[in-house]
C-alpha cells in the first residue's frame, strides 16, 4: 500500500469509528483496522515490497495511521461508554436558562391566623372548631341575642332551607366548647364568618374571625381581657402599637367593649386605611354575660370569664398596609408573592 491508500484507509476507518454505535460494534472496528489479523500488521508487511522512493513516505504515512486510528477509538468509546447526562452534572449545558418554579407564599389571613395561634398558645389557649353551618340556636339564641335583633334579619344572615344558617361570627363556637366540655375552659376559634354584606373595600361577604373564650372559678376579669389583648396587639403588631377599649354593647357579654388598634400604617396620624381617625376597630370583647352560662349549664355562680372575636382580615390590613380588604380575596398572584 503506498502513502496515498493508507491515507484513503485512514478516512475509512475513522469514519468507522464514528459510525460504531454500540461499544461491541466499535471492537469490530479495532479488530478490522488494527487486530493481529487487521490492515495494520498487512499494511507494515507490504512496506517492504515497496520501490525505496515510496517506502518512507508510506512507513509515515502507516505510522500516521496507526496513531489517528488508535486515538478515535479511544475517544469515540468513551463518548459511547459515558453516562446519560443529568441535570446540572457532567454534561449538562450550563449556558441554557434553568427551570424556573414558582414559590408558593402563604397567604397574609392564614400568616395573620398561625401568628395568632402561637401568640394565644403561648398563655395558655388552644385551638376549638365548629362548623360553618350552623343553628340559629347556637348562632344567636344560646348566644342571648333575641328574636327581634337586627342580626337575624334576613338582610343581614345568609339562611339554608333547612332552616339553618351561615355563621355570622365565631362566637356560636363559644357555646359548642362550653357544651362538651366542663370548666376550665380557655379556647380561641379561627374560622370564616358570612354576612349578606355589599362587599366594597372594608367589608366582605365573607370574612374569618378568632374568638377567644375563657372560663374558669376564678376566669377573668375585664381587666384580665384587657391585659390578653393588649398583649396580643403588641406581640402581632409591635411594642409601639396603641391600644384602646370603647364601650358597647354585646347580647352575649356584660359589660361589652369594643377593642381598636392603632393604626400601623400610618403610625396613628391618619390615612385611608384607618380612614383617618389613627384607630381600627379590631375586636368586639366583654365578660361572659350569666345568661350564656344558663345557656350550656354551667354554674354562673361559681364561674367567671371573657371572651372576644377578632376580625382576621382587619388584623392583616393594619399588619401589612393593605388599603383594600378586596385584594385579600382577588388571588393575584403579583399581590400574593410579596407574603412569601
Ligand atoms: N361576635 C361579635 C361580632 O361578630 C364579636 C364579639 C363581641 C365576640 C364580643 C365576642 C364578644 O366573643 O365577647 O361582632
């Protein structure tokens, strides 16, 4: 073979060595270009039947070969032996964008209720549920609040066929607790509430409240409900926060406090999330009126207590200055990431 037919067989077999697919396939090629038996060793032996003028060339030439045959198999069986390439290993293409997933946050009412439920733990109050659903019996009557009142209203109460209702409140819970279980009882209850409210940017046909309820012989006093607010209200929304107790009325309680915040947002000068009066009402409150104790049996003699219901969603407007209370609701997920 002289120079030019060994360079002709060079072409050919590092072709073959590009084409093999399969590691098996490649040992083939090896056998065929450089085996005992292969091209090479005939390739060597014809140099010498070769004119002297073209055997140097040709010994090159076979030598070129020899080399260029043996480093393509080299590199094409580790091209054929090497893992499958993973994410982010060895063979991955780092230049091209990553995979982008979205970050799930929790939404500021869930944050606000959690929060809450660490706060009240920490004194000494666990968590009781009841249903959404309930009977005016538990939503209103146990709860002292009489037949003529404005809240049975159908304008004001989303009422069932069966004659049942759509809680208005939290507190129907209250009597649900006091039923099944004896005194101590110190509970708070986070759940959703409905009202046949116009929704506009402070009210929601549906909204979640924390009731909190305490019972014991010697259960509280106004002023112990007053110290367990105050003391939440500076845990949710820091020392600097004001707290104010106005008077009203409760049929469930005696006497009956309104409880306000001041507001966060604009640290009590005025703005349009307080509506410009430095204050947010935040939470209905007052001493368990003996009624309600007639009510689930319990003895009002020997027993005392508070209770309150908050408004959650109030809570997170002050806590994260949030104007509207729509936006809570709207699930915009440009609105929502910013709680992440
Ligand atoms: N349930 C009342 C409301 O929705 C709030 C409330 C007031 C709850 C006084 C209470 C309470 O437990 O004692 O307006």
């Amino acid at each position: 073979m002289n120079k030019d037919r060994i360079e002709e067989a060079q072409a050919e077999a590092l072709e073959a060595c590009k084409a093999a697919e399969t590691p098996e396939a490649l040992e083939g090629v090896r056998i065929t270009y450089l085996g005992r038996k292969g091209l090479l060793p005939a390739m060597m032996k014809g140099l010498k039947g070769l004119a002297p003028g073209e055997r140097a060339a040709a010994g090159r030439a076979a030598n070129a070969f020899k080399e260029a045959v043996t480093q393509a198999l080299a590199e094409r069986r580790r091209t054929l032996q090497a893992p499958a390439p993973v994410a982010g290993g060895p063979g991955a293409d780092t230049s091209l964008p990553g995979r982008w997933h979205r970050l799930g946050s929790m939404h500021p009412v869930s944050r606000v209720i959690e929060e809450a439920v660490r706060i009240f733990g920490e004194v000494g109050f666990t968590v009781a549920e009841g249903p959404d659903i309930e009977s005016a019996y538990h939503n209103f009557e146990a709860l002292n609040t009489p037949p003529h009142h404005p809240s049975l209203d159908p304008q004001d109460t989303f009422w069932l066929d069966s004659g049942e209702l759509l809680r208005t409140q939290t507190s129907p819970v209250q009597i649900r607790v006091m039923e099944s279980r004896q005194p101590p009882v110190r509970v708070i209850t986070p759940g959703r509430c409905y009202r046949r409210d116009t929704t506009d940017a402070t009210h929601s046909a549906n909204f979640h409240q924390i009731e909190g309820l305490h019972v014991d012989e010697n259960g509280g006093s106004l002023s112990d409900l007053k110290g367990v607010l105050a003391h939440f209200a500076h845990e949710m929304m820091g020392p600097e926060v004001g707290v104010r107790f106005r008077p009203h009325f409760f049929p469930f309680t005696e006497p009956s406090v309104e409880c306000d915040f001041s507001c966060h947002v604009c640290g009590g000068g005025g703005c349009r999330v307080c509506k410009f009066s430095g204050w947010i009402e935040i939470a209905g409150a007052g001493v368990v009126d003996p009624r309600v104790y007639a009510k689930v049996g319990y003895d009002a003699e020997r027993l005392s207590g508070y209770a309150f219901g908050m408004g959650v969603e109030r809570i997170a407007m002050v806590k994260y200055g949030i104007e509207d209370i729509r936006m809570l609701y709207d699930n915009d997920v440009r609105f929502l990431e910013q709680f992440a």
